[in-house]
C-alpha cells in the first residue's frame, strides 16, 4: 500500500493537546489498488461500523469468517436491490446465523443513494481506526478501480472518534429503515421444524421453481400466517391444559356470558378461556358472533379476535411488478413493505382479498379440524361443540321455511321439483368450501375433475328468487359477512382467472349471467384441469341466469338447477307485501347450520374416502334430520341429486307429450319429435336430452336416433308416442327408466301424478 503517514492535531478536539501518549492520532493517505491491501485493515476486528458501497453480500460471510472480525454493522449505499444479490442457499444460510449469533447488521437505503464511505474499525485493544475515501466494498472497486483512503488511528472514546460516530448514526438514522433478512429472521422464529425452516430460506433466496403462479405464492405465504393463528387458537381450545398462551375475552373479559372450555383450576368468572394465569392483556381473544343463537350454551359461530396479528408475505421468488403492486395496495392498509417481504396487519389482508376478490378468505384446515373464514381483525371458526337436537331442529326448520315460500307464495307447476331443487342448492353451497380436498382425494390421470367438481348453474326466470336463493347460501356460510354475489356485468376472464389465485375457497358466485358471456369465460371450461395438490385453493363457481343451457362443452362441467316459479315481484301484484313479509322473518333468523355441517365434515373427512361430493353432505343433512327427531320433508333430496330425481328436461317434455304441443313421426331406426314451438324453445327441448339420444334440431322439430331409450325416459313406448299420447287420451306418463329416475315403474306413476297435479 502506497501511503503517507503524519501526527495530526485537532484545534476542536481539547483532549487532544499533544501527540504522544493516551488520546495520540496517527493519520495516514494511502492508495488501494488490490482488496487485499483493503481488507488487511479490518483483520481482526472487535467490531466495525460502515457505511459504504457492496454489491457482493458473500463478502459480508467472508469478512466475518475468514478475517476473524467479531461483529459488522454496515449501511449499504447504492443498492435498490441488494437481497436480489443472495441468490445461493448457503450463503443465505450463513447470513441467517450471522444475523442470529447477533454478528451482523445489513442496513437498507430507504431514499436517496448515500455516496459516502466510511468505517470505523474497533481493534480489541480499544483502538479505533476511522476510515474514510471512495474504496468500498464491492468487487468491481478492486478489480477496477484505484482508490485514497484516509486512515485515522486514535482511542475508543476520544471526542473524534465519538464525532465519527455522530456521522455515521447520522447515515442510519436519516437514509435507512430496514434491514436485510427482517422478515427472513421472524418467519425462521416460527418454524416448527428444520424442513420448514429450509424451505424459507430457499423460499427467500428464490431457489427452485415455483409451483404456482406469482399473485397465488403471495397469497400462499399469507395464508399460511393465517391458518397458523387459527390452527394455535383451535389447540389452546381444545386443550387448555398443555396452553402455551391465554385465550380471553378481549373486550371486557369480566362480563363475558360464556365460556368455551374451562379448565379444572379456572374459574367460570375469569373471562378465560384457557391457560393459567393472565399476566397481561392477550393479543388474540375467542368471541362469539353477532349472529349466535341461544339455543346452546357453547358458541355455534366463534370467532378468533387478533387485532395485533399480522401475516407475511415473501417476495423474493416473485415477478418484481407483480410484487410492487401487492405490496402498494396493501401499504395504504397499513403493511409495511421490506426487502424481499411485506408485512400486513391481518385486517389489511383480509379487507385486500375481499375487495379484490368480491369473496372472503377461507381455507380448510383438516388436522385442526377447523375451517377459517376471514373478516377484518377477526377470524369465524366452527362450532365449539356438537350440535344439540334442539339447535339441529332450528336450523331445518329455518331451511325448510325458507324453501316453502315456493308454496305458500310462489306460482310454478312443479313446486315439489323447485323445493327440491332449491334443497339441493344449499347442499352445494355447503360442500363447495371442500372442494379443494376433494380434488386432492379424486386427483388422478384417469379422471377429469372438472367433471366431477362441478360448478352451480341455477336457472330460471327473473321473478324465479335464484338470486335470492343464492345470497341466502352465502349468508350461512359466512356467517352472514357475504350478502351478495358478484354482478355479472364486473366479471370477465380475467376475473375468473384471477379468483384462482387468491387461495380462498369461499364461493364465487356470479349473479344475472348471460349464457353468451359465460361461454365466452373460457377459463371456466378446465378450471380443474391444472389443479395439483401444491395449488392455492380455489373457490366453486355459482351462475345463476335467466337464461336457458349454454354450450354442451359447459353444460358437462355444470350441475344445473331449475327454479320453474313465479314470485310477486311488483308492490301490486297479489301477495307481494306478504311474501316479502314471510322472506325477511326467515332472513333475520340466526342459523348456524354451516358452522355445524362443517364441524361434521372435519371430524370425519369423507373426501378421504375419494367416493363422494355432494352426496357427503346429503348423508349428514340426512344424520341431523335424525338427530332433531325431525322428519325429512317430502321434497328432501335424500336419496339421489334433486336435478336426477326431478329431471326438468323431462317434465318439460313429458307436459307437451300430454298437452299435444308436440307429435312424433316415424324415420328409418328412429323418430322425429315435431313442435307446435317457436324454433328457439324446441332448441332448449333438444338440449336438454341426454347425449345418448343422439338427438339432433332442425327448425321446429327434434331428431332421435334412439327411439327405444327416448321413450323409456319419457315414460312410455314408440308406438304409444307415434300414436299420440294426447289424442288417444292416454293417463300421466309412467318413467320406465328405472336407472334414470331412480325409482321404480310404480312409483313412478305417483310422482309424476305429484307433480302434476299442483
């Protein structure tokens, strides 16, 4: 090193009149033209203090590795985007443990680039050299660069060495905010294990390839955080004496009418629900809802209330944009976006997902045998204890008077089909948060899952309360946070897409679909199809529509219902006030027979089975109508979807084989059914026969190429259709498809006497 050395004096520094002895200074320029000659002067160190240019954070491992430095506490100057820069695993590694054995401090401009180089290096025998030039910490100023150093040497403490450091917590304190690996060191604090552990810092590092898409990962890591709370909360409950935190009322714990559990040292007047002695106010507290009954002493809809919690979302795998424009829309809820993460109060992510979503959060959580539903600070769990007869009771009755308005208001042909039908809407609605671990369980490359994770298509005229129906469903299953659907006039493709990537899997319903535009929705076609078991969830799709079936390429990933009824719509119409009247008594009821139906499906798991869908939630709507010693209703679906046993296509064309709106004319190894119909209605009648009728439309009339099988499923035989069913006076149409109805040919006959005789 090429340098000049002096004694220096100081006029402002008065503990330092002479240059001997305690309080000395050795002043030295030197010209730096190889990092050795650099480095050499940090060997050894107690503890350095920078401020500086870097761009190789493998340095950092390398100085206080190889040069036996102590400590470093460093204000990286130039770069926006110095994490970006650890891209190897074991270097983050050996930053991470740096960081934790308390070794190193990388501090993060938050503003303007900060030009200055300075350092001041503590030797252990309390001597401080006080460096400053242009030579910094970087590979490209060694290998390229020339650089002047002054070198001051002086004690630890004198009055320059004390003004030193004025300047450089001058630097910190007005050019930095953050540091390197914040987020990084509090997600590694709440690894349960060593695998969890590595697959952070890969996840930090950006190692690997992510499994699913930039916006879904975000989510992904914030949910996790979610399910986390949630998943503590659920143990302390459930075990209160192995608690390793307190679980209270929040506000105002000393009037709180209930309890959850109660440990057998506690005491009912505490307020607390578990753990021993409260030394100070908890951060998270079980609440009941709003919307409890008080048919049970235990909460049927509790709530996890953390006001203080937050979630974490890393962004270091992530597209840089995709990343930013997260982490600005949560900033204005008060997240804090930091290197290679963003930290968001659970409020801001929860209100974030419901307003970019128009749904809430949700997910699953089988191992805790709990299902979360997000809303602001808080989150709504289920039942904290089996449903009682008495509350099972209340809860169908509530259905069954929300379903019979189609009797005591509606106008319709088939009331105990629409009853019916509508039944099998909330059976949906009440599976459709499962979905996700049903495709788990049924994944395989033999099997289409969009074929057999359906969407809900319900149709019907405008008057026919579909979307009301719909809203209902969402109210009990959110526990009354959701009161209404998505217009369908705010949902394109890329709304369809983009739900797929929030990991919720509440319900995404559509209201007022126009059948063109969802078969414009192309996504909706294989929204399965690319599902994994490391996808986010996804939430089912709900359409209703005033209008009939779209294209049969939809038409196979759809259950469709049909609500064939009139209710008074208009304040003149006969009955309006009263049907409106009969709707709001139901509509303000509590029912929380979500929160129990889910309790039901997590303790038994029937997804695990890989058999069954909706059927599952038939068989416990079944167990409860036991349980409440109540008796099912002759509309109850119970025995097969409603939509088999109450097949609309079939009654449609079972009413104009009776009605003489329709005839039938022999062909070669066929019939041709011909339409007194406009040719649009005979293009509904046409789709919706079943594919094996090889039935094709042409004008006003309906080719089938299997005779034999058509009139089976219409409930009579060739010749009696080619003879005419309306003028020979035939009776009601008895259904010899005992495969299709599921019932047999005597029985047959009643139902459809049922139905028509409304």
């Amino acid at each position: 090193m090429d340098e000049l050395t002096a004694n220096i004096s100081f006029d402002c520094f008065a503990d330092m009149p002479e240059f001997y002895g305690s309080g000395a200074a050795q002043f030295r320029l030197a010209m730096v033209k190889e990092r050795a000659d650099f480095l050499d002067l940090f060997e050894g160190a107690h503890h350095v203090d920078a401020v500086t240019y870097a761009e190789t954070p493998e340095l950092m491992v390398t100085m206080l590795t190889e040069y036996d430095i102590d400590s470093l506490d460093v204000l990286i100057g130039n770069a926006d985007d110095y994490a970006d820069r650890v891209d190897e695993v074991p270097t983050a590694r050996s930053l991470v443990q740096l960081r934790q054995d308390g070794r190193l401090t990388i501090r993060l401009k938050n503003q303007k680039t900060v030009h200055s180089k300075i350092y001041r290096i503590v030797m252990p025998d309390d001597i401080v050299k006080l460096v400053h030039g242009s030579a910094n910490l970087s590979r490209n100023s060694w290998e390229y660069h020339t650089n002047q150093i002054s070198v001051i040497t002086t004690d630890v403490g004198t009055q320059l060495d004390e003004q030193f450091k004025q300047f450089i917590d001058e630097y910190r304190d007005g050019y930095s905010n953050q540091t390197l690996l914040d987020g990084l060191i509090e997600a590694l604090e709440n690894a349960d294990t060593p695998e969890e552990r590595d697959n952070r810092i890969e996840y930090w590092v950006g190692a690997g390839d992510l499994d699913v898409s930039d916006t879904a990962a975000l989510n992904q890591d914030a949910v996790e955080d979610l399910k986390s709370v949630a998943d503590r909360v659920t143990a302390v409950v459930g075990d209160p004496d192995s608690a390793d935190e307190t679980v209270a009322f929040v506000e105002e714990p000393e009037s709180a009418d209930r309890t959850i559990v109660e440990p057998a040292d506690a005491t009912s007047d505490a307020g607390v629900e578990a753990g021993s002695e409260v030394t100070e106010s908890p951060d998270v507290g079980l609440v009941g809802s709003d919307h409890e009954t008080d048919l049970t002493e235990t909460l049927d809809r509790p709530r996890v209330r953390a006001p203080d919690r937050q979630v974490r979302m890393g962004t270091s795998k992530v597209d840089k944009d995709t990343a930013d424009e997260f982490g600005t829309s949560l900033r204005e809820r008060g997240a804090t976006v930091e290197d290679h993460s963003i930290t968001a109060p659970l409020s801001a992510y929860n209100n974030q997902v419901k307003e970019s979503t128009s749904i809430p959060t949700m997910s699953v959580l089988p191992d805790a045998e709990q299902l979360v539903i997000g809303d602001d600070d808080e989150m709504i769990l289920v039942a904290t204890d089996k449903p009682t007869p008495r509350v099972l009771d209340h809860c169908l009755e509530t259905i069954e008077d929300y379903i019979e308005t189609v009797e005591n208001h509606g106008h319709t042909q088939s009331e105990t089909a629409v009853m019916a039908q509508m039944y099998e809407a909330f059976l949906y609605g009440f599976w459709a948060p499962f979905a996700n671990q049903y495709a788990e369980a049924l994944s395989s490359p033999s099997r289409t899952l969009d074929n057999v994770l359906q969407h809900l298509y319900i149709e019907g005229k405008s008057d026919a309360g579909k979307d009301k129906l719909t809203e209902y469903i969402l109210r009990l299953i959110s526990d009354n946070t959701v009161i209404s659907g998505v217009d369908a006039d705010e949902v394109g493709v890329k709304e369809i897409r983009g739900i797929r990537k929030w990991d919720t899997s509440f319900p995404y319903a559509i209201i007022d679909a126009e059948k063109e535009k969802i078969q414009r929705w192309s996504p909706i076609r294989n929204y399965w199809s690319d599902w994994t078991p490391t996808s986010v969830d996804q939430p089912c799709l709900i359409f209703t529509t005033n209008d009939a079936l779209p294209k049969s390429e939809f038409r196979n990933r759809m259950k469709i219902l049909s609500m064939d009824v009139s209710f008074p719509s208009n304040p003149e119409d006969p009955g309006f006030r009263d049907a409106q009247d009969d709707l709001a008594d139901v509509l303000k009821r509590q029912n929380p027979i979500f929160s129990y139906v889910a309790r039901r499906m997590l303790t038994e798991q029937p997804w695990e089975d890989g058999t069954g869908t909706i059927e599952d939630i038939r068989r416990i709507l079944r167990e409860f109508y036991q349980e409440a010693g109540r008796t099912e209703p002759e509309y109850f679906p119970a025995d097969e979807p409603a939509e088999k046993t109450y097949d609309t296509g079939r009654i449609n064309w079972q009413r104009d084989i009776q009605g003489g709106r329709v005839s039938f004319e022999p062909e070669p190894g066929a019939i041709t059914a011909e339409f007194d119909r406009d040719g649009y209605e005979v293009h509904d009648y046409a789709k919706r026969l079943p594919k094996r009728f090889m039935a094709e439309k042409s004008a006003s009339s309906v080719y089938i190429g299997a005779p034999e099988e058509f009139a089976k499923w219409a409930g009579y035989t060739v010749d009696e259709l080619l003879s005419g069913v309306a003028e020979t006076g035939m009776g009601h149409a008895e259904t010899h498809d005992d495969e299709e109805s599921g019932e047999s040919d005597d029985a047959s006959g009643g139902f459809l006497s049922r139905l028509f005789s409304r």
